[in-house]
C-alpha cells in the first residue's frame, strides 16, 4: 500500500538511551539509531516507519537480551519515558534491526522522539 507524501512526511528527532546491565556495574550505550535506515531523517514517507539500532559497551561479549521503544510527541514526556505516540513494552529479543512501528497513527510535519 502506498502513502501519500502529503499524509505521511514524519520528521523524527534520534534520542539515545542508557542502558545497564543486570549487575548495574558497566553502562551500554545505545548507538546509531536508525528511522528507516537513516541516522537523521527529515522526513519518513511511510505510516509505519522501522527503527534499527547498536549497542556499545567497555566490556567484551556483552550482547542485547531486550529491547523497549519509546516515541513520543514531546522531548518533555520523553524525558519522563512516556511514549504517548508509541511504547513497545519490554520485547525479550535480540533484534536491533528494522524494528517495525507499531502504535497510533503518526501526523505528518511533526517532530517524534524516539528513545530506545
């Protein structure tokens, strides 16, 4: 199905999160996120827009267990982690790429905050 432009330009705003690790002692870093394959989106031509993301840490042989995104229509509630416009809740996965949107409909020329 295809979308039109005039519907579903989605502007999208990267926040990376903290993460830690079950002893709470090494922080991981989420890095590169990704909106449909791009670091910097201006603008997302589709309704249902993938996220893709790394994780980094000091350690060695750290990998991710879970995942949870979070988007959200305002820096502010973002920082409070509410994801008003989406929230995966806790997925027991190690995938990290393209990563499908599943939450309300987005409006177009809007800014999204993404926090994974």
């Amino acid at each position: 199905m295809k979308y039109s432009f005039k519907y579903a330009i989605l502007f999208f705003v990267a926040f990376v999160a903290m993460l830690q690790n079950k002893a709470g002692a090494q922080d991981l870093q989420v890095i590169n996120v990704q909106v449909e394959q791009q670091s910097h989106p201006i603008g997302i031509a589709t309704a249902t827009p993938r996220f893709s993301w790394q994780i980094s840490s000091g350690k060695r042989a750290v990998k991710q267990v879970a995942y949870e995104i979070l988007v959200a229509t305002s820096k502010a509630n973002l920082e409070k982690n509410i994801g008003d416009a989406w929230s995966s809740g806790k997925i027991n996965s190690d995938e990290a790429l393209l990563i499908p949107y599943n939450g309300s409909i987005l409006k177009s020329n809007r800014y999204y905050y993404i926090k994974i």
